[in-house]
C-alpha cells in the first residue's frame, strides 16, 4: 500500500469509498469500488473502502471527511444515500438527492425531458391489467421493457408480439415493481460522459448481439467502444449539447453519464441518465476521459475535488434573508 502523502490529507482530509450494497447491481458495484480505491491509496490519500451492505453506523464510526460513491442501483444510486449523507455532514460525488432520485426513475426523467422539448422515445407504464395488443399498435414494434429503477440492462426485454411482452413483463418485475415498455429505436448507440461541467467525447457502443446487454457490459470482450465515435464534428457538438442539456434537465451535477441512440434518420433520442456509472475496467466513463489525457487516477481525483466545494453555498448565498 502507498504511504499517505501529507499534502494529499490536508488537501482530502479521510476519504472513504462507498461500494457493494444490496442491490441487484451490487457486484459491478464492489469491482468499481475496487478500482477507486486502489486509484486513490496509489495517489497517496487517506483512503479506505466500505461496503455499505454493513449498514449506515459503520460508516458514521469511520469518520470520514468526504466519500466517493462506488454505489450503483436502488439504495445508493437514487438519493436514499445521498439524503443520509445530506444529514451526516458528510460531502459526497455525484448528483444531489432530487437529481439521484430522478435519474434512477426512467418515467420521470422521460416525463421531465418530454416537458423541456428534449427527445426521448414514447413509454407507457405495464402493469397487469394492460392492454398488451394496445401497447404494440401505440408504441410500434418492437418495444422494449425495462424495470423503472433498475441499471446495468437488468431485466430488459425487446419483444414483437403480445404474449411475449407479458412475459417480459413478469420476467422484469423480478426486478422491480415498476416496469415500462419503451418505443425501439433502431440505430447506432451513443453514450456522452459529464465531468464537472465538461463535456468528455462521446463513445459509439457495438455489441455483436445488437443490443447493449449486461453481458456486453460487463462480461464479454468482443463489444466494440468507437473513440472517436465517427460522427461529424457537427453532428458530435449537437449531441453533446443535447446531453449536456439532458443532464442539466434533471439538476444533475458533477459526473454522470447520458445513455442516446440516433434513429435511421439522424434524430438522437434520449435513453437515460446515470449519476452513478460503472468504473470497472470496463466501463465507459474511464474511457472517455483518457481519450482526453486523464488517465484512471486523474479522473478519480477530478471527480473527488467537486466535493471540495459545498454544493449548497451558491444556493444559501444567491437567497434574500427574510425579514421578521
């Protein structure tokens, strides 16, 4: 292990890196917990990693400074972490507790986009009593369906006929007790990286299924990341200003990562948001930024300074004091 360097605590103070969990996304979660924690022990921090499935007290008797959320999925990904750490005192990465929330319902991220105008494909919720026949003519064939509050493509579904989209209706509230059917779009996949503000460049994504699965993420080595992704300069401008604009939508903040497929005619559509991305050697965030000269540590570090800044502060300071 690296010997702490002192500039790196006084600048840092103790870090503690949040990974694991209870979710269906938990061992994703404890590879990318991994990965950071060695990235920061490497730059000499005061750093060490918890697994939050040990519950809320654990962390409070480390006494840490500042954490980097490792945490993907329900219980750290969509703002019951991030409200815990709001009332602990403690900063944290990431997006705040109403952007975490939101990014983590499909729904209401899409219901959010479709009232600023942002283009994102037609959705409908499922649930026992649907019309299955009706969800096809509405939405078109084929459409997919996908747990509400759930990541990593865990119980999708791309389905052509009825009893096939019922069955991947009950397949996918294994997952959770929402689920939705969404409108297919056909074409290449895009996915734009936001660090702190900045725009990283975005990666086309090429599974040999032709869909971007859990075991295209995650497992095999034949997906292909296109960097540069082989849009016109252009056309890459206006779909980082449409992510960037999705991602500011939702008041996300510090990283992130929005999900965008482009029709067969050139129209992006937004997928999703997820403010909480993978960081296992796989994952598509650390590849973006090194395509622009950060390597794995200086990202790492990059997303532990927006914690430096108390989110909050602009916000106190820009309100007028009310008179008594």
């Amino acid at each position: 292990m690296t010997a702490v360097k002192p500039e790196m605590a006084t600048r840092y103070g103790r870090v503690v890196v949040l990974f694991g969990g209870v979710s269906a996304e938990r061992e994703v979660s404890l590879k990318s917990g991994a990965a950071v924690l060695a990235a920061l022990e490497g730059a000499g921090l005061d750093v060490q990693g918890y697994d939050m499935a040990h519950g809320l007290a654990g962390l409070e008797a480390l006494r840490a400074d500042r954490v980097f959320i490792a945490m993907h999925g329900r219980g750290g990904e969509d703002g019951t972490l991030q409200g815990a750490l709001e009332l602990l005192g403690i900063p944290y990465t990431g997006s705040g507790v109403l952007a975490s929330a939101l990014g983590m319902d499909k729904l209401r991220t899409k219901k959010l986009w479709d009232v600023e105008g942002l283009p994102t494909p037609r959705s409908c919720r499922l649930a026992a009593d649907t019309d299955w026949q009706n969800v096809l003519e509405t939405l078109g064939t084929p459409v997919v369906v996908k747990p509400v509050h759930e990541g990593s493509t865990l119980g999708i579904h791309i389905v052509e006929e009825a009893g096939a989209l019922k069955a991947a209706w009950q397949d996918a509230c294994r997952f959770d007790g929402v689920v939705m059917a969404e409108q297919f779009i056909k074409g290449p996949e895009y996915t734009v990286s936001v660090l702190d503000g900045e725009v990283l460049p975005a990666i086309r994504i090429e599974a040999d299924s032709g869909f971007y699965d859990y075991d295209a993420k995650y497992l095999t080595d034949t997906t292909r990341y296109l960097l540069p992704c082989g849009l016109e300069a252009a056309r890459e401008a206006e779909l980082a200003t449409l992510s960037l604009k999705a991602f500011n939508v939702l008041g996300c903040e510090g990283w992130g990562r929005v999900d965008v497929m482009e029709d067969a005619d050139g129209a992006f559509w937004l997928l999703e948001v997820n403010t909480s991305p993978g960081m296992t050697d796989h994952s598509l965030v650390p590849q973006a930024a090194a395509h622009v000269g950060l390597d794995f540590t200086a990202l790492v570090l990059r997303i532990l300074d927006t914690t430096l800044t108390e989110r909050h502060d602009v916000a106190a300071s820009a309100c007028p004091q009310s008179e008594h």
